[in-house]
C-alpha cells in the first residue's frame, strides 16, 4: 500500500502560493491545522472521492457506486470535482491535476476556511481522538490552546480497512459484505450529542444484597426530631422507596438513541461481526459533524475563498475566471437550495447587522421601517461575531437565531411541497415563518427521524422494540420494513418498530419469516 | 495506472448484472445523469443501489427552494437536490464543487454499447471462438502452496517484525508465519464470443416515405455500428428489397434510394439462401434484423414469408427482430400478422418505431440486456 499523505511533491510555484495564502489567512484570523496539499489526476480525485475523501476505505461496492457515478459525470463533462479536504489533523487537500492555476488558488483559499472550521468549531470536538469526557459544560467550547487535538482520521481509516480485509479473508468476501450491508442500513441509528460524553464512568449498579436504601432524615437535634421528621412522613417515604425498588427492572435503563451501542453491547454477535459493526459506528461519528455543519461549514469556506481571492491572490487577468468558477458554484435556485449560497449569503447578513449595530432590544422594537432601512450604528462588531457564530453554532442554531424575514425576502426563499393535483412540486408560500420551520426540520437530525431502543426484552420475550418519536412527517413504510429486517439479522429475534402512519400509532414487527403491521393498543 | 476502487467498482457491476449477491436486486435503482444539448437533453444511466433505513416519506416532505416564482407555481431542479435528504451518504460529499457544463452528443453514443448486447449468444463452430483466458494478476493473501509467492511472503514477514521490534540486523532471522503468506491470485478473462453474422433487410419500396427510409438507416446505421465495436469479426449482410430483393454492400445499403411494389417475402427467401449456403446456424449465431412500414403487397405473401420465417429462417436464427416505421400511406398490417402467427415464439422480436424519437427505444427493445 502506497504511503499517502506526502506522496506527491507539491510543484514549486503551487507551494508558494500555498504559503502565501496560508500567510493572508492567517492574518485574516483564521486558525488552522498544518494543511497538506496532494494533486491528484482526475480518475485518482474520483477515487479519493468515492472514498468519502480518503486515500484507503474497506472494499465495499458502494465506492465502487458513488466512484461510477462521479466518473460518468466528470468524463462526459456534467460535473468536476473541484476540491476534497478532509477534517484531519494535519490536514489533507487534494488540488486537481490540469486546473488552471486561479482554480488551484481558489481551492487553497477554500480549503483554509474548512480547515478553520475543522479545528474550531465545537460540533467537530467529538472527532478528536484523544478527547476526554468533559467534566463540565465549558470544556466542550474551549478551545485548547496549549497542543492540537489527535485527528489521525486517515490512519484510522486505513486500520479499519486493514480489520475489514482481514475478516474477509478468514470469512469470505460476500459473508463481510453482506454484513457490511446491514451495518449500512442502520448506521443512522447514533447519538451524536452524547458521544461528547461517552468514556464517563457510569454510575454503579444497585447491589442486590445492599442493605435496604435509608430514608433520607431532615437533620434535627434529638427533641425535634419527631417533629421534623414525623413518623407518618417517614413511613410513607419507605414505601415510596419500596415501590421504586420492586418496579421490574427496564432494559436499556432509559431509551437511547445510540442504537448501534445497544447492539454492539447485547446482540449476539460473533466476534468479527462486532468488530465490523464497531468501524461502521466510528465511521458514522466521524461523517456526522460534516452532516451537521454542511451549511455552516460550505458558507464559511466559500465566505473566505472571496475574501481571499478579491482582496489578495488574484490580479487583475484571473478575477474573470474567478468571477466564473464562483459563480458556478454559487448557482442553481429552484428546488436545490445551495448551502454554499445559503451559508455564505447568511454569513454576510450577520457580518452586515453586527457592524450597522442591527441586533438587541432597540432594533427589535423599532417599528419605523425608514428607520430600520437606515439603521447604522457604525459599531463595526461584524467580524468578530462571525468568528465567534463559526465557533459555536451548527446548522440548526444557525438558522434558528440568524435567519430573518429581510434575509428570506432579499434571497427569494420559498416552502415547495407535492401537489397531487398536479403530480409535480409547487410553490407553497414565501412566509418566512414556514420556511424557517421547513429548513429547521430538514437540519434536525440531517433529515433523519428520531430512532430510540426502547426494550431490549419487549413483551419479556428477548425481542427488540424501537420507537418513533413521531414528529408530524410518516416514516417510509417499505424501507421501514426492510431496514426491520436488517434489524432482524442483528438481534437475531423479532423487532417491532412503534410509530405513526396517517395519524394511528402503528407496530411494525419483522419475525423472522414475515413482516405485520398492526395499530398500536388492540 | 490501476486504482484501488476498481475492485469495488467491478463487484458493483457485478450486483448490478446480477451475477452476485442477488438478495441485493430488490434495491437497485435506475438513476439518471441529464445532460443538455441545446434543447435536447439525454440521460446516462446510472444504476444505483439505495439500501433501506428508517427515513421519512419523500412527498410529503417538500423543502425550500430559492427563486422567482408565485405560489402554486411549479418548481424546476435537478433530482439530486439537496433538500431531498437522505440521499444515503452521511455528509460524505461535504467540500465537493460541482459544476454543470454542456456534453456533446457523439460522446453519449459511445455509453450505449454497456447496456446493450447480443442477445442468446452461443459458442458455436470452432474457428473463431476467443477462449477464456487466465492471467495471474494480483497478490492474495490465501490460495495453494504451489502459487507462494515467495518474495512477497518474506517481505510481509519482515514487515511484520521490523513494526513488532523483534527486527535484529545483526541475527536477520525471519520466519513468516501463516498471516504473512502471500499467493499469486489470477483473474479469467472472458472475450465476447464472436462468431456471429447480422442480416440486415431492408423495405425500399414506394410506400417508404423519405422520412421513413431516413429511419431505418438511421437504426441500422446505429444498429451496426455498435455491434461492430462490440464483436470482433462480427459479419453483416445487407439486403434491400421492393417487389425483388438483392444482396448490397454496406455503402450502397445506407445510400440507395429505389421505388416499386412490396414483396417481403423476396427479402426472406434471399436471406434464407445467404443463411444456407454461407452461414450455417451449427457454426454462426445468427441475427436478421428486418426493417419496413408494414405495407406488403398481398395476403398470399404474407402468408408465405411467415412460412418462410417458420421453416427456414428461426430455425438457423438466435432471433429475428421486426422493426416497423410508421408511415401515411403502409396499412402497417404487416407486425399484426406476425405477432398473431408468431406472438409467442420468444426469437421473434418486433419493435414499432413511430418517429426519429423513438429509435433509441426501439434498439433497446432490439439488443436490450436480459432478453
């Protein structure tokens, strides 16, 4: 296996430029990790690609899927892929062999706006690798100054392929591979938020034999002690307590969302099966913050690529073609809402009302609207706050506080839905309280419905129940079905999900030999 | 340069062929890239395979788009939008830039050859037939003692100590174990059987419009320009007929211009001697491709080139495929009377083509995979 990472020498003219365009950046405010730049032919930036950005993946055909896709595209010239960096530490990019110089000065200066965003913002603290459960809430935002956090991502990557081909040649290839499948049809089924706190010691479980629990005493000197804690008050405590001791133990405790940790923990496994559930799971978590920040990170990017571009690397013969390649980028309206226009427009908005002083109780109460249109209190705070929202906001934050009906208005935001009537998709409406909440909803949880492992015991007869926290939009009841099936290979009894079709809680449950459906309570 | 992703590239075609893993059918889709020439547009196929999880329902969601428009109007933009979620690959695309740009047509041709193929081919006579061929191509880390590859082996081994510390270059003692074996790993490489002869026969009568004649050649011109790139020493025969018909070369087939009465039953017998006495079915695949506007002169003839087709011809044929055109003045009886006399033969193909729209149809119903 080739050593990647340093294997092609940057040409000398590039690594000036990078070196250049790191120094402006850096001065600009932007913190980054060491950043490595490779240049690749464009079979080899497919590849790099399909891979998800990185050098080595498991074999698994769903690269050899998205690789199809992304070649056919590039080489009937529908699409090209510009530039791949990847959220590890140092960081790696890839420039196209063949771009015009403008294009590889422009994939620099985008690539330090996702570097920036890699090391600070908080949502990519859990893909540090030496992190440590925080003690306390602050820990998770501060950044460390005083060393960079391990991302050795691509090593890890590697060591996962290395485990994958080492189970296929022990198990055969199609036996992994089917496996691989099912693990890939579940691995949506993680608790991000909580993974910042996994490794904390749990707390200890009850010992059977302990001594029944006291009934916690208000302290009292001896003479009031009957009357602060009365006999009656003491009496009904214990058989509250009693009551709690002898409620059947619930098994998972609490419901949890971290679906694929249940599994790991109680399904019976094999070891290998483990093992390759383990490396789906880890790789999940590694995709999310990239998931939760696609706006937020793309509209930072693209926020530097201009700044740096117009105000520093370009002359005045490359700013036609820059003009040009931004501009593609920008594009597209209609039902594709650009997170790199979105992103970058929300950015500037932000930037514009922080320096006009456009925020707080004084302009929220303004109702004068030539007084809104002039409002400039020359505070000059913009660039600052912006730095500040990249470090500690993801998508949804992001949209929730910073969205404003003169930004839907000014951008032309609309809702579309499905019209039966018409078998196409239309036009709803342009109020900005409908489009805040449909832009919500497709960020929470990146699009994906609320899973949680309810009962590992469900009825007392070792099957698996899941539920739907049912927030207003129906599951897909075909691939509900199948993914139950999957499900099924796991935990190798019968699974039910619980949730809600057209309005009537429903049980879906896979046996083992069929699927049923049936309303939830008869 | 080979890539790593070409294995996983070629166990995906692979599931997509269905050669392997066919539990996995169930799940593939056709997807489309769109391309735009001009006005028109033209789609790569795809074919994608979208493994189940719990996701939403996909119309009732909706999402927002960006643009000029009022309520109730419709809302244009590609399939692949970002709104549509769960597009199955977990933010795995972040930082890819995309652009679109026009694609020539004649680059498109070139893509059709993957998804069309001789149907039923068979190995026949001897003369030409490529054989299989085995080729040591890799390295694997399992297979038989005699193909040990030693050099590899003791590298692994050395490797493995070296990482481990255990490396001593003053004792070098290396002992591979059983993980360190390496085996050479070899691949069979199966060429396309090419002994195979296309007799193409094609209506020049009066009835055939211009537009109609421009049709035909236009499929048969695609027809064998394909199967051409496809097969090594793939044959063809050109036959043109009106009341008579007459064997042609390829030049004069896709040029000729000729007016008159319509004997199809003259086309099939003069392609039934060509089939006889040069072609013989024990050592050919054989493929007539017959192209007309369905007008024929008399019922008798009919009649008598289905006995034809009947005895002489699917006997020494893989297939017969029928391609009709429409045109104002043929009655168009001619596909009726085969599909009625020979509906539920599986060799014999029939196609109408109706406009220059519909020929990439018709040669997919033609030379379509899976037939």
């Amino acid at each position: 296996m080739e050593a990647s990472g340093l294997r092609v020498a940057l040409p000398g003219y590039l690594r000036d430029w990078q070196e250049k365009i790191e120094a402006f950046a850096r001065r600009s405010g932007l913190d980054f990790f060491p950043q490595v730049f490779e240049v690749l032919s464009p079979d080899e930036m497919n590849e790099v690609a399909a891979y998800g950005g990185f050098p080595t993946r498991y074999p698994h055909w769903r690269w050899g899927m998205d690789y199809e896709r992304l070649k056919k595209s590039g080489d009937y010239g529908l699409s090209r892929i510009y530039e791949l960096v990847i959220n590890n530490n140092p960081c790696v990019a890839y420039l196209q062999e063949g771009n015009s110089l403008t294009d590889q000065k422009l994939v620099m200066a985008h690539v330090c706006g996702h570097n920036d965003f890699f090391k600070n913002n908080y949502a990519f603290k859990i893909t540090d690798q030496d992190r440590r459960p925080p003690e306390r809430a602050e820990d998770m935002v501060v950044s460390r100054m005083d060393r960079l956090p391990t991302r050795r991502w691509i090593d890890t990557f590697a060591n996962h392929a290395a485990r994958i081909r080492r189970h296929m040649d022990r198990h055969g290839v199609t036996a992994v591979e089917e496996f691989i499948d099912v693990c890939h049809s579940l691995e949506n089924l993680i608790d991000p938020p909580a993974r910042m706190l996994e490794g904390r010691a749990k707390p200890a479980e009850p010992d059977e034999d302990a001594p029944a629990e006291e009934v916690p005493r208000l302290k009292a000197s001896g003479y009031m002690d009957s009357f602060i804690n009365p006999k009656e008050y003491l009496a009904a405590q214990r058989k509250k307590l009693d009551e709690e001791a002898a409620k059947p133990r619930r098994f998972p405790e609490r419901p949890t969302r971290d679906a694929l940790q249940f599994l790991l923990e109680n399904a019976p496994l094999e070891k290998w099966e483990r093992d390759v559930l383990e490396i789906i799971r880890e790789e999940a978590y590694y995709f999310w913050p990239q998931a939760q920040t696609k706006v937020m990170n793309e509209g930072w990017a693209s926020y530097w690529h201009s700044k740096i571009m117009t105000g520093y690397a370009c002359d005045a013969s490359e700013i036609i073609e820059y003009a040009d390649r931004n501009a593609g980028v920008m594009g597209g309206g209609g039902k594709n809402l650009n997170p790199y226009k979105l992103g970058v427009e929300l950015y500037r908005h932000i930037e514009e009302r922080w320096n006009k002083g456009r925020f707080g109780k004084e302009w929220e109460d303004c109702t004068d609207l030539d007084d809104r249109l002039h409002w400039d209190r020359q505070l000059g705070l913009g660039r600052k706050k912006i730095f500040e929202v990249r470090a500690l906001y993801t998508d949804v934050m992001f949209i929730d506080e910073f969205l404003t009906p003169e930004f839907c208005v000014e951008q032309k935001l609309f809702t579309y839905t499905w019209s039966n009537r018409n078998d196409r998709f239309e036009i709803d409406t342009r109020e900005f309280r409908a489009i805040k909440d449909k832009l919500l909803f497709q960020l929470t949880n990146f699009g994906n419905p609320f899973i949680f492992v309810e009962d590992g015991n469900y009825e007392n007869r070792g099957e698996l129940l899941l539920r739907h926290d049912h927030q207003g939009v129906d599951l897909d009841q075909e691939k509900g079905k199948e993914t139950l099936r999957n499900l099924y290979r796991v935990w190798r009894r019968p699974c039910t999900l619980a949730t809600q079709f057209d309005g009537r809680p429903t049980l879906l449950r896979y046996d083992g030999k069929e699927h049923t459906s049936k309303r939830a309570g008869t | 340069m080979a890539l790593k992703i070409d294995q996983d590239h070629a166990r995906f075609r692979d599931i997509v062929k269905g050669r392997i893993r066919e539990n996995l059918k169930r799940y593939i889709s056709s997807g489309d890239l769109v391309a735009r020439q001009g006005k028109d547009t033209v789609s790569i196929p795809v074919p994608q395979i979208d493994l189940p999880r719990f996701r939403f329902g996909e119309k009732q969601s909706g999402g927002v788009g960006r643009g000029e428009g009022d309520q109730g109007q419709p809302v244009d933009g590609g399939e692949e939008g970002e709104g549509e979620g769960g597009k199955g690959k977990a933010g795995q695309d972040a930082g890819q830039h995309a652009l679109e740009v026009e694609v020539a047509l004649d680059e498109l041709a070139k893509i059709l050859g993957e998804e069309l193929a001789l149907p039923r081919i068979e190995p026949r006579g001897k003369a030409r037939i490529v054989a299989d061929k085995d080729k040591y191509t890799g390295i694997q880390r399992q297979g038989p003692e005699s193909l040990r590859h030693f050099r590899r082996t003791y590298r692994e081994a050395l490797k493995r100590l070296i990482s481990a510390g255990n490396y001593d270059p003053k004792r070098p003692a290396i002992v591979p174990i059983r993980e360190d074996r390496r085996y050479r790993g070899w691949s069979t490489s199966v060429q396309p059987v090419a002994n195979a002869v296309i007799v193409y026969m094609m209506d020049v009568s009066g009835s055939m419009g211009d537009e109609q004649k421009e049709i035909v050649r236009i499929e048969s011109f695609w027809l064998d320009t394909w199967l051409r790139s496809q097969y090594q020493g793939l044959e063809s025969v050109y036959v043109i007929h009106d009341a008579a018909a007459r064997e042609v070369d390829r030049d004069t087939f896709f040029r000729t211009r000729e007016s008159g009465g319509t004997m199809i039953s003259s086309a099939y017998k003069l392609c039934a001697e060509i089939l006889a006495k040069r072609y013989p079915a024990s050592e050919w695949n054989v493929y007539p491709f017959h192209f007309s506007d369905g007008d024929n002169w008399s019922v008798d003839d009919t009649l008598q080139c289905i006995e034809i087709l009947k005895t002489r011809i699917l006997p020494a044929a893989n297939m017969f495929c029928y391609g009709q055109v429409e045109s104002p003045y043929g009655s168009g009886q001619f596909v009726k009377d085969l599909r009625e006399h020979l509906g539920k033969d599986e060799r014999v193909v029939t196609s109408e083509i109706r406009d220059k729209d519909a020929i990439m149809g018709s040669i997919k119903e033609f030379l379509g995979k899976g037939r």
